[in-house]
C-alpha cells in the first residue's frame, strides 16, 4: 500500500488530520464500483438478484460509534461495515452523487 502525505489548512486542518501521511490504494475509477467492492468484499451485495431485509440498528450503531482513524486503516474492520443501511440526516449535509436541477 502506497502512502501519501498532505498539509492542509483552514477547514480541512479542524478535522484533527492535519499534515499526516495515510495508506492509498489505486484504483481504475472507470470500475470504481466494482473494485470498492472488491476491496470491501460487498460484490455479492451488488450482484444480488433479492437482498433480505434484517433490523440490525443496534448492531450497526455500535459498530458505526466505535469508527476512528485507526480502525479505518484496519482492513480487517471494513467487513464489519459490510451492510447497507437507510441513513436519517440530523441537520448535516450528505454527499450526494446526482445533478441538482
């Protein structure tokens, strides 16, 4: 895994990240889905033809509330984010992939 290191300023400085170096992984983003797949072991989840519906709001919130740094890094945490979930905004923004009319 290849590292880069970035220095930022203003806003970007508050996120406690400031002048670090991570670990980057390349990848085509011509086959960005299905290499974040790869990478996240979810491919089944995109391939599936019917996806059972589980509540797991427990489960996933400990697991969200225990997210860091650190844990990130861990590649052995991502299959632990391996669900999908409906996200309710409290007030923040989301990022969104689409074309605002």
């Amino acid at each position: 895994m290849e590292s880069r290191c970035k220095l930022t300023t203003g806003d970007e400085a508050k996120s406690g990240f400031a002048a670090a170096c991570y670990p980057l992984v390349l990848v085509d983003y011509i086959s960005n889905y299905s290499a974040s797949a790869a990478l996240l072991g979810t491919w089944h989840l995109e391939i599936a033809k019917t996806i059972e519906i589980k509540d797991i709001t427990k489960e996933a919130g400990t697991i969200l509330a225990s997210v860091n740094l650190h844990r990130l890094l861990d590649r052995k945490f991502w299959a632990r984010l391996n669900f999908i979930g409906k996200v309710v905004p409290d007030g923040q923004l989301l990022p969104a992939r689409t074309v605002f009319f």
